[in-house]
C-alpha cells in the first residue's frame, strides 16, 4: 500500500468493473431513456436551482459531465455544456449549447482551459468512474474558485460498467465515499452530503454529494 496514494485507502479491487473492455463499446449503443424517475428528476433541478446554478442563477457556464441526452435544470444555465460518451445521445441534449465527447477512464483531464466554468454537474454517473478523485481533483481545475462541483445519484446502475466497490456498499456508505472522493481530490471546501428525496417516500432516491471549488 502507498499511503500516499488514494486510491490505495479503498479495498482492493474497489475500482474494478466486471466488464473492463472499453467504454465506447458500451456507450456506442443509444439510450435514449431516463436513468431515475420523475422525482428523483426534480431533486436535481430544485437541487440545481437552489445552487443558483441554473439558468435562474448567477453561474453562466456551466459543464454537465457524464451527460446524455438529458440534462436536469428546470431553466438551462445561460450556456451549458455537456460532456459524455455517446456522440448521438449529446447531439440531442435540447439544453447543452456545445457537447464534447471523451472517456474520462481512459484520461481524466477534462478537455477545457483552467477557471473556464462557473460549476459542473454529474447526475447518476460518478459510480462508473474507475479514477473518481483524478476526475474531481480536475474538475477542481476547469471550475473557478467559489464555483460548485455537484455529483447526484441514485440507486440504479449498469451493473456490468459500475465499479464493483459501488455494489459492494450501502446506499448511506456511498455517500459517504463520494464525499471521501472530494475530500481526497483536495481544492475543495468541505463537501455536503445530503438525501434529497423525502426519506421513505417510494421511488428512486436522490443522494447528493456537492463541493465548493476554494
Ligand atoms: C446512467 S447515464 C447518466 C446520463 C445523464 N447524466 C443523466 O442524468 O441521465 C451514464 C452516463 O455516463 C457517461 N459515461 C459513462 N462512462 C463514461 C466515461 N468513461 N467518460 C465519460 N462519460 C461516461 C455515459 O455517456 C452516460 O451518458
């Protein structure tokens, strides 16, 4: 173990993903669907709103990571852009201005200039990240200082693309390590961790795990 590493202070194996093949080889199909339902939907935006990250807020630019077709701001920021795997699904994104395709398990680094965003979201995907932290301690870099970074999920996944330290914990602990991902990508505030679905009502959760870029 490298203490300095860490990566290296989660079990062995907890990046690992039953199917390890490339990811466009799973992306290159479209999924033109929702990942959570109607409620879990309108966590995120009434999440995004109160962040003053939506089209009703100060933030201008704002980058939506791990996206698709679908982005979640009940108003689009002035200009949004949306970043993924699948050419197609992005291409549609009736919210996103500009989209951009890249595998951030093969390079994390985003491909933008330092400070260039007022916030980035990644709704109901940082579990298939196999180098979360690089990927947060990069979004450190593309966000400007007082800027958010806001990561939101659920309880559904791909099973075969997740990393297998995801399926192995409950839904309490992987809040708890996505706030441990931020704490470990440095650049940050302390991180807020929240549920943001009424406890115990019925459909999809929506945790939220959110930064401020110092
Ligand atoms: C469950 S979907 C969520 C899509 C969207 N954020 C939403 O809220 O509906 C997972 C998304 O993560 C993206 N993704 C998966 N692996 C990725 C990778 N290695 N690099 C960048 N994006 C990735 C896919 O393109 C896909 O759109």
């Amino acid at each position: 173990m490298d203490p300095l590493d860490p990566y290296d202070h989660f079990p062995a194996g907890f990046f690992s993903r039953s199917d390890e093949s490339p990811d466009p080889a799973f992306y290159v199909y479209d999924r033109f669907v929702t990942h959570i339902d109607a409620s879990a939907i309108q966590a995120v935006r009434a999440l995004y709103r109160e962040l003053g990250i939506d089209g009703e807020g100060p933030a201008k630019r704002v980058l939506d990571f791990m996206s698709s077709w679908i982005s979640h701001f009940t108003t689009p920021p002035k200009e949004l852009v949306a970043l993924g795997m699948n050419q197609r699904e992005l291409a549609a994104n009736e919210q996103a201005d500009e989209f951009t395709v890249h595998d951030l398990n093969v390079d994390p680094v985003f491909p933008f200039p330092d400070k260039s965003f007022d916030a980035a979201t990644c709704c109901v995907s940082i579990d298939y990240l196999v180098r979360p932290i690089d990927v947060l301690r990069d979004a450190a870099r593309i966000v400007r200082p007082g800027g958010v970074v806001v990561c939101t999920f659920s309880n559904r996944c791909f099973p075969t693309k997740v990393i297998r330290g995801w399926l192995m914990i409950s839904e309490e602990q992987r809040c708890a390590v996505v706030g441990q991902y931020f704490e470990y990508a440095g650049g940050y505030h302390q991180p807020l961790i929240q549920l943001r679905t009424p406890q115990g009502a019925g459909g999809d959760p929506l945790y939220a795990v959110w930064a401020v870029v110092r």
